[in-house]
C-alpha cells in the first residue's frame, strides 16, 4: 500500500498522454517516485473499494449476503475488479438451483462518478464493465466484458453454452500445456502470452498479468517509458499460440433495462442521507 499523499497528489496533477510520457528520462523530478511505486499500488489504494462499490447484495431473493465472504477484488486487464463468487478467494461457490430471477443475485452498486479522474487516454464514459466467466477460469475483461449503464434497474439473462470440440485429425482443438495456469483455456493462454511479451520487452511483468510470470511487476517508471509503449506493438503485431480449447463453456447475456430509481425511491433515499 502507497503511505502518503505524494503519490496521489501525483496522479491529480500529472496528465497523462503518449508525447509526456515518450520525453520521460531520469532526469525527471518524478523519477525517484514512479520508480519505487506500481500500478497495483495505485489500484488497491485508489481504486474503488469494494465497501463503497457493492451497497447490498441478495441472493436469491431472500439471502442476504456478506460483502467480505462473497466478494473479494482483483486485479486484471481492465485494472481494479470486484469479483463475485471467485474461485481464488477459499469460499465455496454459490449455486443457483433453478432459473429465473428469483434464483439469481441482485446488486445495488455505487459508481462513484466523483472519484474519477481525467485522462486522454482513459474511457470517456461511466459504469460498469462486466463479464461473466466459467468458475475456476480466468477472465479477459477488456475483449469479453459488456458495459452496464450507472441510473439503471439491469435485468441480465444468461444463456451458458458448452462447445466440445474434436481434436485432430477431426478437428483442431488442443488443449496447450501451460506454464503458470493448471487449465487451459484461451483467456489463461493469452494473458501467459501477454506476460511473457511485457517480460521480453521490458525485463518486467505488466500489471494484470505480473501473477503469470516469474519476472517482477514493472514499476509505474517501467510501465510509462517501456510497457505502455510496448503494448501497443502486442495489440498491432504479436501472434499468440493460442489453438482453440477442446472444452468451451461461454455465457451469452441478455440485457434488459429500466430507469432507476423510480421518483418515490429517489424521494426515500434523499430523506435518509439528510438524516
């Protein structure tokens, strides 16, 4: 955890984009302090806790559940994550007995719109980013997750589909050996891919990936004059030897949407923060 405010004040006062961080040396008066600071130092001290992003959650219906047994936070491609029902946390996973709504979870989440801070290069817009994934499996939020809208009641069906596919000479799935992961499965396969890229490019492991490589995290000097660069090379030119799983569980959402909260809930919420 980053003690202080020097790292903070830092972030409020510095605007990132490509041309300030390409002119970057170590002659720069921030030199000593990106370099002795990461990127998950800046997600688990300023990112959205968990207390204050999970207000209430059910489950269904009736059982109401504990923020710190049931959820736990993470940090991935898409930076700070809230996780519901993650296998890494120790906990059994919840099950849904049967279909419908009644089943399922019911969150009311806090956005936090007032804690966001401007950057050219980061997304212009509010909300969540959600992705739902096989259990035990690791997640790719940036290409998988979809976006939920903050003022809105979202009603979200999920249609699981499981692809068993043949390997050859009937088709071409192969379950790869990985390095760091004990399954295979494409998201595992590519964030091994992207460790092992930001290793060669750098000597360090990226935020998000730096627990699928023996190299150390970058610090946040690394990441802004080497790793931020880099990617970009990864996205454009880098083919990872991914090959299509033989077992594919996917999760195909359906998303429905009503305003939020009606004039009568907003009245209510209103006459309890004044008192």
């Amino acid at each position: 955890m980053v003690e202080g405010t020097e790292l903070g004040d830092f972030l409020q006062t510095y605007t990132f984009d490509y041309h300030s961080i390409k002119t970057m040396d170590t002659s720069s008066p921030f030199f000593p302090l990106l370099s002795n600071h990461t990127m998950t130092d800046i997600f688990t001290t300023y990112g959205h806790q968990l207390e204050q992003t999970v207000e209430f959650a059910i489950f269904g219906k009736t059982r109401a559940l504990d923020r710190d047994t049931y959820f736990s936070t993470k940090i991935t491609d898409f930076g700070l994550c809230t996780v519901f029902n993650d296998a890494e946390s120790g906990n059994p996973p919840l099950l849904i007995k049967r279909p419908g709504a009644l089943s399922g979870l019911q969150l009311r989440l806090n956005v936090e719109a007032a804690e966001y801070f401007w950057s050219p290069s980061f997304r212009p817009s509010s909300g969540f980013q959600i992705v739902i994934y096989e259990y035990g499996s690791q997640p790719l939020i940036e290409d998988q997750g979809f976006g939920i809208a903050p003022g809105t009641h979202s009603h979200i069906g999920v249609e699981v589909i499981e692809a068993l596919n043949q390997e050859p000479p009937y088709g071409l799935c192969h379950d790869k050996q990985l390095k760091y992961f004990d399954r295979y499965g494409y998201a595992e396969c590519y964030l091994e891919c992207m460790g092992n890229f930001s290793v060669n490019a750098c000597g360090c492991s990226g935020c998000g990936v730096f627990n699928v490589s023996d190299a150390q995290e970058c610090t946040l000097w690394e990441t802004f004059t080497c790793t931020s660069g880099s990617f970009a090379d990864f996205v454009e030119n880098e083919t990872c030897d991914c090959p299509v799983a033989c077992r594919v569980l996917t999760y195909q959402p359906s998303i429905s949407t009503t305003k939020y909260p009606t004039t009568t809930w907003a009245e209510y919420y209103q006459s309890i923060s004044l008192n």
